[in-house]
C-alpha cells in the first residue's frame, strides 16, 4: 500500500476511535454486504491481505448477515454465473453469520427508505438488514463494506460509519462522511460548554502557551533564513556589454 493511503487510513482510524470514544477500536469488525462480496471475487482481491494493511496490522474479523447470504443464494439460482455462488461461500467459510433474530428494529426517529419492515422476526433485504445492524449511530462499531450506491448514501448521512470500498479493484477506506464530522464537532463543543470556570482558564493558558510556541517557532525560522542569505557585494557592469570608447583622431 503506498504511503500516502496508509497516512490517510491511519488517520481515519484515529478520527473514528476518538469521534466513537473507543468504540471503533482492534478488534475491529468488518461487515461485508453481497455487492462487495461478488466485486471482491471478480477482481480477486485478497481481502485479508488487504484489510490488515489498511487495518495498520490490528486484529480484525469479518461479519455477513443471513440476509446477505440468502440473497446471494438466490442471485447464484437465477444466474448463470458462479460468481455469486463463490461470493456466498466465502461469507460461509470466512465471517461470521449474524442471523435475523439479531436485527432489532430501526427507531422509529430516524427516516430510512431501506428500512420499511413491520416484524423484527420477518425476512429483510440485504441492504435493510445493514441498516438496521447499523442503526442511527453505529453503536456496535461495525465497519461496512459495500458497492451498493442507494447503501452507500444511507451510511454516509449516519455518523461514525467507516465505509470500504473497492475502486477499479483496489481496496480503500473512505474519509470520514460529512455527517460523522458534524457529529464530531457538535460533541466538541458540548465537551467545552461542560467545561467548569477553573477547566476553562486551564484551557485558555494552554492555548495561549500554544500560540506563543508557534509565533516563536516561526521567528526563530525567519532568523534561521536570513543567516543563510548570503550578501552579495555590488560589481562593476559588464565589460562586454559597454561601449568601448572612439578613439580620437
């Protein structure tokens, strides 16, 4: 993985540990969907390879719901291609299957076009059955991996949700969404508003120490440069560029 992708996953891994208070944190959990599946098998991406470098080496483990799998058990019957029977396999062999009976019921507050299903026991679409794993926050820390746009849109208007996704084949984390800096940012500033008078003064000193630091930090540079310039004495004009003077007959 090149550099620059490893810097930028290493700082989503910290933004979400911090925006979740740990929640999001090794043992990481990585909820794989059936897009993502069969796009991982037809580009025949080594998903555990890949997921521990993003991963930063720490302990992961890989989770399908039964409505993913039932999905892909349908698609490889109507189809004729094999790559959803492959797809299915691997969520067999490789995660671990979380059931129906596990799926509560989206709260009734939040506005959700994938989840529309009256009984926690019933049958769900695959898309549904993530969302609703998910829920309004991402309580459980759950990382989802998907190529399913309509999903994909869902997860990034719900706070603290690290997305996978494959581009041409290779294996990305987004940046955090939006929604999930917003949440940040509004927890911030609660944090300050519980802040009591002598924890505020604590803050402001510190503050203030920061920006002295960096005023500092940035004359010392100046002083660093203007000793490296070297002063040039004045010359003479070019010999070659003057007028050579007539002689005087």
């Amino acid at each position: 993985m090149r550099h620059g992708r490893a810097k930028a996953a290493r700082r989503t891994l910290q933004f979400f540990n911090l925006a979740t208070s740990g929640a999001i944190s090794p043992p990481y959990k990585i909820l794989l969907d059936g897009t993502f599946l069969v796009g991982a098998i037809k580009n025949k991406v080594e998903l555990f390879e890949r997921v521990k470098k993003i991963l930063q080496n720490s302990s992961f483990s890989f989770f399908v719901t039964r409505a993913v799998l039932d999905e892909l058990n349908t698609l490889d019957k109507v189809s004729k291609d094999a790559t959803f029977g492959e797809a299915r396999q691997y969520g067999l062999d490789e995660c671990e299957i979380i059931e129906y009976v596990r799926l509560s019921k989206p709260e009734d507050n939040v506005e959700n076009a994938l989840c529309k299903s009256d009984t926690e026991n019933e049958k769900i679409s695959a898309s549904e059955s993530v969302c609703r794993l998910i829920g309004a926050c991402n309580s459980d820390g759950y990382f989802v991996a998907s190529q399913d746009d309509d999903l994909l849109i869902h997860l990034r208007a719900t706070p603290n949700v690290p997305i996978f996704r494959l581009y041409r084949g290779v294996l990305c984390l987004d940046n955090p969404s939006s929604a999930s800096r917003n949440a940040e940012s509004k927890r911030e500033r609660k944090k300050l508003l519980d802040l009591n008078d002598e924890e505020k003064c604590i803050l402001k000193a510190v503050r203030e120490c920061n920006k002295k630091k960096r005023i500092n930090e940035r004359k010392h540079e100046q002083k660093l440069q203007q000793n490296l310039r070297i002063k040039r004495k004045a010359k003479g004009p070019n010999p070659l560029s003057c007028k050579k003077k007539k002689s005087k007959k």
